[in-house]
C-alpha cells in the first residue's frame, strides 16, 4: 500500500479533528488500588528482632506481589501505547521521505484513525468528510504518548522499583521533547532519568542521554559531567564484555570498547567545554576522541574543531566573533560586519589572526564598501610581512597563500580598470606590482606587462616569456595573443632562431586549438 507523501486520504466524518484525536486513545479509567496494610512478620525459629528488620528493609527493595502485578498490567498498556506511538512515527517518517510504507503500519494507521471515528460516531456527532495530514499524525503520536505517559506514571506510583518502566516513562518524556517539539518537557525528562539512574548507574547510555537532554537545555556543566560519567561507565564495564577464552588485560579490554561510542562520548565532552569557554579541556577531549574515531570522517571532524579552537589559540570568545560577522556578510550586512572586525581585531592575541581579519575586513572594503584604497594598503602590510620574512610560515599554514592570491588579483583588477580609463602609468604600476606577489593568476599581470611594452622590445619578450612560464593560468585565446607579442618582439630584435622556435610551437598549438573547437 503506497501512501501520499502530504496526506493520507480517508473518509470519516467529524467535525472537529482534535475530537478524534482525543477519543482515538482515550483512556479507560483505573481502579484505584487497594491493599490492606502487611501485617508483622511472625515466622518460626525467626528472632522478632530480625523479622521487624526484615519488615522495615522490605519496603526499600520491593512492593507486593500483588502490587507488582498490578503495575505491570498497567506498564503494559502503556508499552502499547509506545508502540502505537512508534509506529505513526515510523509512518510519518516515511511519508516524509516519500518511501513505501509497510502495510501493517499503513494498517495500524487506519484502525488508529478509524477507531476515533467510530466513538465520535458513537455519540452521534456526525459532519463531513476529510483527510489525515501530516499534522493530524503528530497530533495521533502525541495523544498515544500522552497515554503512555498516564499508565506509566500510574505504574510506577504502585511499583516505584520497576527500572524497565522507569526507562519507559523517560523515553516518553524525550520523545515527547525532541520528536514532538515539545521542549518545556525536557525538564522533566531529565528528573526521570536522574531518578533512574540513582538505582541504576551501570548503563552507560542513559548518562549519555541524560547529557543529550542537559545540552539541549543549555546547562553545560550537567552534560559534561553526564559524559564524563558515560565515558568512565562505559570504560569501566569493558571488562565484563571480555570473551571467557581470552585473559583479562589491558589489551583485551580495549578490544571489546565500542569505540564509535567512546568518541561520541569524548566529543560531546569537548563540546561542552567550547561553550564553558574552556579551551585546554575542549582540546583535550578532542584530541581523545580523535583516537578513538571510527572514519577518517570523524577524525576530521574532530581535527577540524581543534582548529576552530586554537584560531588564536584558545580565544574562543574572539572565534565566536569571528564567526557571526561573517554571518553578517552572508547576510549582506556588510557595514556592521566591518565595523566588528574592526573591533575584534583589538581583542585578539596572535598576529597569525589579525592578519586573517585584515585579509577578510580588505576583501569587504575593495567588494562591498567601495574603499579600495584602504583595501589595498591593509592587504599590502599583510603581504609584505609574509614577503619579507616577518611572518613564520609553519608547513600547515595555508592562509598566506590566499592573502598573496587576494592581493595581486585587486593589483591586477586595479590595473584593467586603469587601462579602461586610459591611465597608462598606473595601469604599468598596478601590473608591476601584481607581479611582485606570488599569486595565481600572476601570467596575466605578465601578458598585460607586454601588451604594454610592445614599444619596447626587450621589456616585451621579458614580459611574455614569464607569462608563458606559466601557460596554465592563461586562457588559450590568452596563450596565442602572448605569443604573438613574443614572436613579433623576438623578429625586432633580430633573435630569429627563438622566433622561429617559438613560431613552430605557435602554430602547433593553434592546430590543437581548432581541433579542440
């Protein structure tokens, strides 16, 4: 049975939707319990003394039989709930992603639905027909979840040491929060697990849950002791994960971690740390999680975060910052952004980021602002102290080289403009000081060097010979006028035996060219 990816359609009548979906789970009312109070122990060859202890240490460990009972009928009518619950996700997930649905959901979806109708119909409260949308399956899991909620709590009120429903209610609860965007649950999902896990502190994936919450909450300090305490729960509870044939060691305790786990754990654990602007310790979780990553994907991400921190060296205050203005300039804001680099540029401690912050505030003042003047004296001190020697280049820097490519490209775009003014002298000087700078469209600054030098010969050939040097930066039609200047140029000065040589390589690389077309 294929279902729509909007809607499902089915004929019911009603004239209100939320009716339905409050009748569609309602919930039949429970009995109160009653249990005559548990008369004192009176057993033989039992001290009085002993029998009144064990009276007393009972109601820490158990409740009655028959009251275990009776809450495990109750848990299990929430657990059909749950998967109730489940399987309308599942289907909404589906018809999201415009996949093929199974028939027993698509069927669980229509009693679902239908069962509503009828007790609508029931109380003779009839109108027209409509279709379940997507929103009206949300409304069904949250009605479901609901009721779970409701036998849960009830169960646990009559057996507050039955772990398993225990966890139930808190999955409700998260499910409720994150799946049903109702946040203001979260809360109290995490009064759930914290009540669970102080009876029971040997699953690791519940601290880590626990830390999930505790994150989305914004309270730092709780997720990060709750990964902490995942990581060490997991670590610790290796050891009883070791195959019988093999000894108990080191080595075979590391074997047996889940270590796509363990990196989640550690990650999550720097992650909270960046947002208690703690960079040494976000670093050293990172740097743990590293070892333990599953793909070299993880690894990169890990390695990637670590950069992000060290930006200026641990100043993640000043990275932040760095970051929103350039969500300001993504959203075209482009004064404001360059007003905060200017301000941030006073808060950093490396040199390596200041000049970072001049490429980028540069790049905003020569596109954006119409101040290519500052923009290029602010990207020139840059440059030269690269040139000169002032800035150490360490083998994994690679911003340099974009600062040396930003650069010549406004030099060189300075100088087109120049030309199209007809200002020849500084068109010459923005050329020249386009070659100056090791970037990589250089070729062209050089071809244009000797179109404006065809006048002279010697400074012509100079010009287009270092242009062809490095012929892959040059459009063919850029290769063949380049060379022409160099041939005609080489013929004036008499250099013949080059001409030719040079006239032979042009004419083979035109053929190749119309080939081409």
């Amino acid at each position: 049975m294929k279902w729509n990816k909007t809607f499902i359609t089915l004929t019911v009548f009603f004239p209100v939707f939320l009716i339905i979906f409050a009748c569609s789970s309602s919930k039949p009312p429970v009995t109160p319990f009653q249990e005559p109070p548990p008369t004192p122990l009176h057993l033989a060859g039992v001290d009085s003394s002993t029998a009144a202890e064990a009276d007393s240490l009972a109601k820490q460990l158990f409740v009655s039989w028959q009251r275990q009972e009776t809450a495990a009928t109750i848990a299990a009518a929430g657990e059909e709930e749950m998967n109730t619950s489940d399987s309308l996700a599942q289907l909404l997930s589906a018809i999201n992603k415009d996949e093929k649905v199974s028939e027993k959901d698509s069927i669980l979806a229509i009693q679902t639905y239908n069962q509503g109708a009828r007790q609508l119909l029931a109380v003779k409260d009839v109108s027209s027909s409509t279709t379940l949308t997507e929103d009206m399956i949300r409304s069904l899991i949250q009605v479901h979840l609901d009721s779970a909620e409701f036998y849960f709590e009830k169960a646990l009120r009559l057996n507050p040491f039955d772990r398993k429903t225990r966890f139930w209610l808190a999955k409700v609860y998260q499910m409720q929060a994150n799946q049903l965007l109702k946040n203001e649950q979260l809360p109290k999902a995490a009064k759930a697990l914290e009540k669970l896990l102080l009876m029971d502190r040997s699953q690791h994936e519940l601290f880590a849950r626990l830390g999930q919450i505790y994150m989305q909450l914004h309270q730092w300090n709780k997720a990060l002791n709750a990964f902490r305490i995942a990581e060490e729960t997991l670590q610790k509870n290796a050891v009883f994960n070791v195959p019988e044939h093999l000894p108990i060691n080191d080595s075979t305790i590391a074997m047996v971690i889940d270590s796509s786990k363990l990196y989640l754990y550690l990650y999550y654990q720097g992650e909270c740390n960046i947002h208690l602007y703690r960079a040494e310790e976000a670093l050293d979780a990172f740097q743990r999680a590293q070892q333990f990553a599953t793909s070299s994907e993880e690894a990169d991400i890990a390695r990637e975060t670590m950069d992000w921190i060290n930006w200026d060296e641990g100043n993640i205050h000043a990275v932040e910052f760095r970051d929103s203005m350039l969500t300001l300039i993504d959203r075209g804001e482009y004064e404001e952004a360059a007003k905060g680099f200017l301000a941030l540029k006073k808060l950093l401690t490396t040199q390596k980021a200041r000049d970072e912050i001049d490429w980028r505030l540069a790049m905003l003042e020569y596109t954006h602002l119409q101040k290519e003047d500052s923009a290029l004296e602010r990207l020139k001190k840059v440059t030269d102290s690269y040139l000169n020697g002032e800035r150490q280049i360490t083998p994994e820097d690679t911003l340099f080289q974009q600062f040396y490519n930003t650069y010549g490209a406004m030099c060189h775009n300075e100088g087109v403009k120049s030309l199209k003014q007809h200002k020849l002298r500084e068109a010459l000087a923005y050329f020249r000081q386009s070659i100056s700078i090791p970037w990589n469209q250089r070729a062209k600054s050089y071809m244009e060097l000797a179109k404006l030098s065809l006048n002279n010969p010697r400074y012509a050939v100079d010009a287009a010979q270092a242009a062809l040097n490095e012929r892959d930066q040059l459009t063919p039609d850029e290769q063949i006028a380049t060379m022409r200047i160099l041939i005609e140029s080489l013929k004036r000065m008499g250099r013949f035996d080059e001409a030719i040589r040079y006239f032979k390589e042009y004419r083979e690389y035109l053929t190749l060219v119309k080939g081409n077309e």
